[in-house]
C-alpha cells in the first residue's frame, strides 16, 4: 500500500508494437507438424514436415498443491454470464481461473476459484482459520458456527449458539471468537477451553470483532460502545480493559493503528481512539451513510460505506498523525459491503473489494485498474485473506468461497 500516490489515475495502455516492411525470405525452414510435436498427429499423408526423431510425449498439466481441491464442491458456474457485465477494464476476455470456462464465477489475473462450502441457512458472518489448524471456521446468522475439513472441504461439525444469531467471528492465535447477543464467546481449538466473555448488555448484539497484535481483543456492539480485552497468556483468558464510549449508533466496523482504535458507525462516523488513554482523538465525517468496513495500511486509512464508496485517508502534511485528510475517493456505485488488502504472489498490493450486487471485485494499487472479480451467491458479507494466498468470502445466501492466488508463471505454464 506504501506505493499509493498523490493522485491515483488508471494507467494507459502500452502502444503497440510496430510491424516492420520487410519482403517475404527465402530462408524459411519447412513447418514441422505442431500436432506431431504433441504426439497426437493422426494425418496420413500430413503436408507437415515429420522430423526422424520420435516426438516428445504429450505434457500433462501439473495438479496445483492446494489442500482445499474437493471434487464435489469445485468452482461451477452459478450465474449467466450477462447477470453481471463486467466493466471494460476487466483483464483478457478468455483469460480466466485455472483455465475454466467462460461462466465460470471466479474470472481474473492471478486468481482462481477453488471450492463452494454450502451448509448455512442464513448470510455468513466472518470465517478464519485458527492458528495451528487445518479447519476452516464460519459463523452465521442461522445461529450456528460450522467447522469445515481444510483437505476435502466438507462439513464436521456444526456448533448451535444458544444466543442466537452470530453477528461477527476471528481467530486470535488457537482461539475462535464469536460475537452473539450480550456476549463474546471465545474457544480454544487445541483445549476445547470455552470463555464466555461480559460486558456487552444481555439484549445487546455485538455487531463487530476485531484482533490485529494477537494481544488485544475489541468488539464494537450495536449500542455504540467498543470494550477491549487483553490476551493474558499466563492464565490463557482474557481479561476486560476498557469500554470506549462516543457513537450514537451500532458499530459497524474496527481497525487498529500505530497506538489508535478506527472505528466506523452507522451514522456514517469514524472515530480515533487513542489506545494510552482511552479518548476519542478523531472523528471523521466523509460517508453518507454506515461506515461498513475499515482497513489499516501502512500509514494509510481506508473506508468504504453503504454510500458506495471506498475512501483512502492520510494524515495532512505537516499535522499530527491522528488528523487525517480524504486522499482519494473510489466510487463503486453500489453498496460496498466489505473491503480487505493483500499482496499478491508477484508482491504487488491488491485490494478487494465487496459490493452489494454480489461481486467482489479485485484491484491493483495504486491504479485501481480491474483485474477481475468474484462472483458470489449473495452479497458477500464477509473477505478473509489467509497466507499463503488464499481467500474465503462469506456471503448473504450462507455460502462460503474459496479463491487461491497463482503467480503469473504457474498460470501461464
């Protein structure tokens, strides 16, 4: 992300090559059969040249290492291809994930879809992989939270909270975190220790979960106020620090900075949160409408809202680092559900971006320029990137996606 500019401007294209004047050569060698070269020449007589050497045989695609390749539930196409037109700028035409057709739901550079886990009833609320584990986690608004094998994508255990609804879940080291009514939940996947964490009122959801330094935990709930935890390895629990006040609505989404707390709102506010001594530093009012998701890079901020805009703020020249500035504003032109950032297997940053009709569209920074995009069964509530490369989207219709990152040679090979 250190790589955006001052002005972001969607790069020209390169002009074509010249082709030269030259007359025909005499020199050309006979064309040797590209079938025969293959091994699979069935002409007899070919008009080709056959050389006395016996051709090579045929190459045979080499299987990708990738855990989670589940014949049942691999990538099919979902919808037409007209549902959704792409825009211009979407990279080749015929270039698309691991070779799939035209229709398929994962189209791009670099990237390609690998498995639908289908299971909850209701939209998916946030999905991680703990550390040390091969099971990928999930929890919805079905109530329940569903355990899925990392090596054949099936379901193993569905786990019903007695709260109801799960609005939010991360992974804090070997801990999943969930976030229900009046509570935060906390298990241990190596122990199967359970913390039930107060603090939020009984009738109150917690709307937003936050872990970025495996050292503190944040939630924001839908009354406005954010508590943090802090991790106490000692006694493996953690313990109630604080409890932020200020918001006048439900918090809708939290990012942690150099020694601050972002947290955005449904009024359409950002705050800052000094972490030291527990004040609000900032407030920030740019959005029309409820602040969805927020990101830290690097020594940038960005937020993206109901109002269909991703907006990248910086700290103004010369002014303390909690008073930030609009950079560059993003238009998608539809609600922007979800936003995450990532480097892709080449280094380059990449940014995601969820919108309300359904496609998760890909970016390269700095230049915005489309380089494809992600088409879910519903709005995808959810982006989760995991090293190395891979991403699940957790969406309206209750499905979880996985899309892996390939470098460009791997693609082309």
């Amino acid at each position: 992300m250190a790589a955006v500019h001052q002005r972001l401007s969607f790069p020209v294209a390169p002009p074509h090559p010249r082709r030269g004047s030259h007359g025909p050569r005499r020199d050309i060698p006979p064309q040797v059969c590209r079938y025969w070269k293959s091994g699979h020449c069935s002409r007899n007589p070919c008009r080709f040249l056959h050389a006395d050497v016996p051709p090579p045989p045929a190459r045979t695609a080499k299987k990708p290492n990738n855990t989670w390749v589940n014949p049942s539930c691999v990538a099919k196409p979902k919808l037409p291809l007209d549902a959704v037109p792409p825009p211009p700028s979407v990279l080749p035409p015929k270039r698309l994930c691991g070779g799939e057709e035209l229709a398929g739901w994962c189209v791009g550079d670099g990237f390609r879809g690998v498995a639908q886990l289908k299971g909850h009833a209701k939209a998916v609320t946030g999905v991680a992989v703990p550390e040390g584990s091969d099971k990928l986690f999930s929890g919805s608004m079905d109530g329940t939270v569903r355990v899925w094998d990392g090596s054949t994508g099936q379901c193993v255990h569905v786990a019903p909270m007695q709260e109801g609804e799960v609005a939010s879940l991360v992974s804090v080291g070997p801990w999943v975190v969930v976030g229900v009514r009046g509570a935060v939940k906390a298990l241990h996947t190596g122990t199967g220790k359970e913390l039930l964490l107060r603090g939020p009122a009984a009738s109150t959801l917690v709307t937003a979960l936050l872990v970025e330094d495996d050292e503190h935990l944040f939630a924001g709930t839908e009354d406005g106020v954010i508590y943090m935890w802090r991790m106490n390895q000692a006694q493996q629990c953690l313990d109630e620090v604080a409890a932020f006040r200020g918001h006048e609505k439900a918090v809708a989404s939290l990012a942690q900075g150099k020694g601050t707390l972002n947290t955005g709102s449904a009024d359409g506010s950002i705050r800052a949160w000094d972490l030291e001594s527990r004040r609000c530093v900032c407030t920030l009012t740019a959005h029309a409408s409820a602040v969805i998701a927020l990101l830290c890079w690097e020594q940038f901020l960005l937020s993206s809202s109901d109002d269909g805009t991703v907006k990248v703020w910086r700290a103004k020249p010369d002014r303390d680092d909690l008073d930030l500035e609009v950079h560059y504003v993003h238009s998608e032109g539809e609600r922007v559900a979800a936003i995450d950032g990532t480097y892709d297997p080449d280094k380059k940053p990449v940014l995601m971006v969820s919108r309300g009709d359904g496609v998760v569209r890909v970016y390269d920074l700095p230049s915005m320029k489309n380089r494809g995009q992600i088409r879910c069964s519903g709005e995808a509530r959810t982006v989760y990137l995991r090293s190395p490369g891979v991403v699940f989207t957790g969406d309206a219709s209750g499905e979880v996606r996985v899309v892996k990152w390939t470098p460009r040679a791997e693609a082309e090979a």
